[in-house]
C-alpha cells in the first residue's frame, strides 16, 4: 500500500510541476481504478546492470548510489527534477508514456550510441566540440584530413570559439585553391617558356644551314640588287648611279634577245625528251621479272658522273677525226659529221649530253614511285586482260604523276640554268649558236667586265625562273594525281 500511495502522489507532483524543457508535452492523467481492478504496479527500481546511459537523469545512479529503491518525486526539491542539460556529444530523446499514464522523463543519448533514426543535432544545439568529429569517428566518406592539411595554407583560428576558417592567398579562392585566372597565367607563362626553348632549339640546328645561305645566296642576292643599279669598273667598284638604265640596255641588246630564243630551243631539246626516256625505261624495269638489278645499274650509271667529266668524255666521243661516233657511222657508209664545230648540230649535241646527265636522276625518282604502286591494282588488270599499254595510260601513268610534275619543274630550272657542258664542249659556238642565257651572263660579267650589265640579267633570269615555276603550279598541278 506505501508504494501504490507513492505513486499516486507522484503523478500529482508531476500535474502540478511544469513541464520540463525539451520534453514532450504531458497528457491529462487517468482516472485512477479501484483498488480491486487496479493490477499490480511495476517495480519502479531500475534494474543495476542496465546502462546508466538509459537512466533518468536525476536518479540515485547518478549520484553514485546503487540503491534499487526508487526515491519519490516529493523527497527532493522541485529544481532538481528539471533534466540536467546534456553533455558533450549527449541529445535529448522524448520518452514513452508508462502503462501508468505517467510520462517518461528524457533520457540522453551519447554520440557513440546514437541510431540512425535519432539523426544529428541541429546546428544551433551542437556545440564547437559536436560541431566538428575526431579523425577515429569519422567515416569513409568524411574527409579526415584537416583543413591546413588540404589545402597547405595557414588557418586562421576562430575568435567565436567555432571553426578555424581558412586564410585565402592571393590569386586563391575561398576554399584555398588556385583561380581560373592563376591558373590560365601559369599556363600562358609555361606554354611561353617552351614555344621559346623550342624556338631556340630549333634556330641553332638552322644556324649552320643559315650561315652557309647568308653567305653564298642572301649576300650575292643583295649585291647583284646593288651593282645592277650603278655603273661599275673593271674591278667591279661602283662608279656611278644609274637607276635602271642597267635593264634597259639588257632588254635592248640584240644579243640578249638571241640567248633567249638559244636557251628556249636548249630547253625543248632537253626537258621532254629526258622525261620521256626516263619514264619508258622505268616502266620497262618495273614490268621485268629478271635481271632486274643489272638494268636499274646501267640505267642509273649516267648519275655517278660530273658535268665536267661527262662532257670530256662525250668531247671524245664527238671528235671528228677519232670519235667513235664517226665511227659507227662510217661503218654503215656515212660520212663524219662535225657534231661540235658545225653550227646546225651544235645545239644539238651539247642537248644530247644534257639529256644522258639528266637521264640517270629521272630515272631514279620515276621508278621509285612505280615502286609504290599497289601490286593488287596492276594484277587485277593483268587479270581483266589488260595489255602493256593499257596499263601503262590507264594505271601507271596516272599514279606517277606526283614524280613527273617534280621532274618537270626540276629540268626546266636546270635547262635555264645550264652552264659547265657547253663552256666545255662549244663556248657558245660556233657562231653564238649556243649561247644561252647564263653563258651570255658569263661573258657580260667576265670577258666584258660589265658588272652592272650582268647583275640586271641574273636579277632578270631570277625573275624568269620564278614566273616559270608559278606558271607550272598553276597549270600542271591540277592534273596532279595524289594518292
């Protein structure tokens, strides 16, 4: 009976407390039963090997006693019965009501023990300590490295008591990282120091190539520039300014306008007839099946010699008195013929060792680029039935067009600019009739010694050259086939 009286009095003292902070709110009590009805009260001391964590706060466990008697509401005073604020790392769970209608007082729950369903604290009821955990309670997913470790910038500790906040740097952003405008600078200042260690790596593998250019073409170049424009003396010292009085008395000299029309003769006896001779032979090597080797060496050979020897030994040949080409020909009945001093086959002699030189080097370049023609391409057409002249038009021809356009800008740069066989062979004779162009410069320059007359015409036939040479890109290269 004291203990049912107890609890009677108990839930009146707690009708007529306040309700206590952070608590749920109580309901109206229940009208008490008759003792008969009633059933047998809980025993409301709380058992020693329950967790002390669970306890109400204000309990005999808490001040160290290990009673199991529950103390009444009414033996201590009523300030005591105000749940005490919670620890560090403790929150305030709202109890269960008791069968006896009596509300559970709340009880604190430490971090460690905390659920899932529990949640965390609000913000404005955590503390500093809450606020941030040690690196052992963190998880997987929670950074455990502090803020100066993340970012290697000082941290400025808070004055409030919260967070250390971090201290930008110049050029950083709030969290301590480079900008887009530290970094685009960084860029720009690396991308800069290695276009320049390229550039200059660049310039001293050109320096040898440059000083050898300076010296022998941007130097003449600039010079002929200068004397072309004065009048100069036997030893080449400029005596007078005459502007372009120079090329005006080039243009008009009739012997000027004879080396034209000899260099233009000089270059159609020399170009096709070389391209044509070239390409024939490197088809005839290309479709052979034995003594390959042997053919390419006889057909290269002419490459291994100089202009100077090539044009002794074709002097011998020429010869009319001991040549073997008089020979042969007088072994058929025919008289010799003056291949060198007569000026009807002049020209043409001194075209036909042009055209030996040169056969050698287009040869070369023409079968190398037979070589890359695909072998399905020619075997399908053997296969269709395709002769040796279908195939020659219709495949290799086309195919090889890149290493003709070559061989016809090269040969006619080298027919204008021909020199060493005919000083060689005729000196531009006899009777001037092979006196091309650059050997009518050579006489101007060195058996007139007129410097300002000759620096027009090589600055003339540099012009020629690159008209020329524009003129064939745009005609001949669009019927270039690239593969």
């Amino acid at each position: 009976m004291r203990s049912e009286e107890a609890v009677r009095e108990g839930v009146a003292s707690k009708t007529l407390s306040p309700p206590l902070e952070g608590s749920a709110p109580e309901r109206a009590p229940t009208p008490a039963a008759p003792d008969e009805a009633r059933p047998a009260p809980m025993p409301a001391a709380i058992p020693p090997q329950a967790s002390p964590a669970l306890m109400p706060t204000g309990s005999p466990s808490q001040a160290g006693s290990t009673s199991p008697t529950a103390v009444p509401p009414q033996a201590r005073p009523i300030s005591s019965q105000k749940a005490a604020p919670a620890q560090a790392g403790q929150v305030r769970t709202p109890g269960t009501e008791p069968a006896s209608g009596r509300a559970e007082r709340p009880v604190t729950v430490s971090a460690g023990d905390r659920t899932p369903r529990q949640g965390a604290l609000p913000a404005s009821d955590r503390t500093p300590q809450q606020d941030a955990l040690s690196a052992s309670e963190r998880t997987d997913g929670q950074d455990a490295r502090s803020t100066s470790e993340r970012t290697n910038r000082p941290v400025a500790p808070s004055t409030s008591g919260g967070a250390s906040r971090r201290v930008p740097m110049p050029g950083n952003d709030r969290t301590g990282r480079p900008n887009a405008a530290t970094i685009a600078g960084k860029s720009k200042r690396v991308g800069l120091g290695l276009r320049l260690g390229e550039a200059g790596t660049a310039f001293l593998f050109l320096l040898p190539s440059l000083v050898i250019f300076a010296a022998f073409w941007f130097y003449p170049l600039a010079a002929s520039i200068v004397l072309s424009l004065h009048l100069t003396d036997p030893r080449g010292r400029m005596t007078a300014f005459v502007g372009l009085e120079n090329f005006r008395t080039v243009l008009t000299d009739p012997y000027f306008l004879e080396s034209l029309k000899t260099t233009a003769l000089f270059t159609l006896f020399t170009v096709p007839p070389t391209i044509g001779l070239a390409l024939l032979a490197a088809f005839f090597t290309h479709v052979i099946r034995r003594g390959k080797g042997a053919v390419r060496w006889m057909f290269a050979l002419p490459m291994a010699f100089s202009v100077g020897t090539a044009s002794v030994v074709w002097g011998l040949l020429f010869n009319p008195s001991v040549g073997l080409l008089n020979a042969l020909l007088g072994r058929f009945g025919l008289g010799p013929v003056f291949w060198l001093s007569e000026p009807g086959w002049a020209l043409f002699s001194v075209s036909l060792v042009t055209v030996w030189l040169g056969f050698g080097f287009a040869y070369v370049v023409l079968l190398g680029g037979m070589a890359t023609i695909p072998v399905e391409i020619e075997e399908s057409a053997r296969l269709d039935g395709a002769g040796l002249g279908t195939r020659f038009f219709r495949i290799v021809l086309p195919l090889v067009s890149p290493q003709l356009f070559f061989l016809a800008v090269v040969s006619v740069i080298g027919a204008l600019q021909a020199f060493g066989q005919i000083h060689l062979l005729t000196q531009g004779g006899p009777m001037n009739a092979t006196n091309v162009y650059v050997y009518n410069l050579y006489l101007e320059a060195f058996r007139n010694y007129r410097f300002g007359t000759a620096s027009a015409m090589a600055l003339l036939l540099f012009g020629l050259v690159l008209g020329l040479t524009l003129l064939q890109f745009r005609r001949l290269e669009r019927r270039v086939h690239y593969r």
